[in-house]
C-alpha cells in the first residue's frame, strides 16, 4: 500500500477514538500520519445520552426550543452546533492546508465539517445526513466537493432525524416526536 500511496496522510481523530475505531492496526500502512484531536461531539449537557423521546418526556420544552433553531440551540449546560463550529475553526484551517486527510469522527463533528466544505447554510448544518459506519469521500471540484459514500458491511440505526414541520412549543408529544426515526 505504500508504494501506492506514498503521499503523507493527515489523520485526525475525536478522542477516545484512536484503538477503538483502529482496532490496534498497523496504521502507517496509511503512509507517513500526523495526528491531531477534533472536538469529540456536540455536548448535550443535561441531555446527554439521552434518547429524543427521553428528551421530550423529561424537557417538552427544550426539546420544541431546539426543534426551531436546532443550529443555535445550546442545550442546558451543554452547547450548540454553532459553539461547535467555533471550536472546529482551528481544524478546519488546518484540513485547508492538508492534500489527503483521513477524519474519524462522530456524526455532529462531521455535519460541521460538510457544511463548511460544501458551503451550506448554518440552517441546514443540523440536518445533513452522515449515516453511521459510513466513509464520506470528499473531492475537490470547482466550486466545492464531490461527495461519494461508502458504506460499510456495519449493522447500524438510523439516526438522521429530518427538520421536524411543526415547532409549536405546544404541539402534542406524539407529533413532536414524528420525524424520529425508529431505533428498535
């Protein structure tokens, strides 16, 4: 593989990752790597491993807060996509500089870094969709990037939940929690 593919890699990683996500493979087979830490994940504070339906049991109105501005929303001590992309910025000038970067990262980390680099709205960032165990291959084009999904043999849920139609902070559980794919 290295003869191959003699060009340096970037890797970067969210902590915690490196070993589980690697498994202990002999990562220089990847060429000459130079690691760096991302952010982990978007903090959910007092949501934290929770579930949306646990979300919306325990905080209706949290949850219907967030349902309208899900990029600004910053969770009771936790933050919100846009606090996560101030964190990112650093990384994401150092992905500008870099020719072959490999990033292994969680799903929240990964919408921040496509809707900069396929230049979305920050009003669309919390709905892109990264599904789990799935590599994103980036190419530059002119004007932006193409993006080719790969996916992996990994049984995983859907955890892509759409931009919910109604945000009324009164509307009935049952329709707030409409958009929340099953998990089962």
């Amino acid at each position: 593989l290295k003869r191959r593919h003699p060009a340096a890699f970037m890797l970067i990683l969210c902590h915690k990752l490196d070993g589980h996500m690697m498994g202990g493979a002999d990562k220089s087979c990847l060429g000459s790597l130079v690691q760096m830490e991302l952010p982990p994940y978007l903090e959910k504070g007092v949501c934290e491993e929770m579930t949306y339906e646990e979300i919306q049991a325990h905080y209706p109105l949290e949850f219907a807060l967030r349902d309208q501005d899900k990029y600004r929303y910053r969770y009771p001590k936790g933050e919100s996509y846009e606090d996560l992309v101030q964190r990112l910025e650093p990384v994401i000038m150092e992905l500008e500089r870099q020719e072959n970067v490999l990033v292994i990262c969680h799903q929240a980390v990964m919408r921040c870094l496509l809707a900069y680099f396929l230049d979305k709205a920050a009003e669309q960032l919390p709905y892109l969709k990264c599904p789990l165990h799935t590599v994103l291959k980036l190419t530059p084009v002119a004007y932006g990037c193409k993006v080719e999904s790969i996916f992996l043999n990994v049984a995983a849920v859907n955890t892509h939940r759409d931009r919910p139609q109604n945000v009324d902070i009164s509307r009935p559980p049952e329709e707030a929690l409409v958009t929340v794919p099953a998990h089962q």
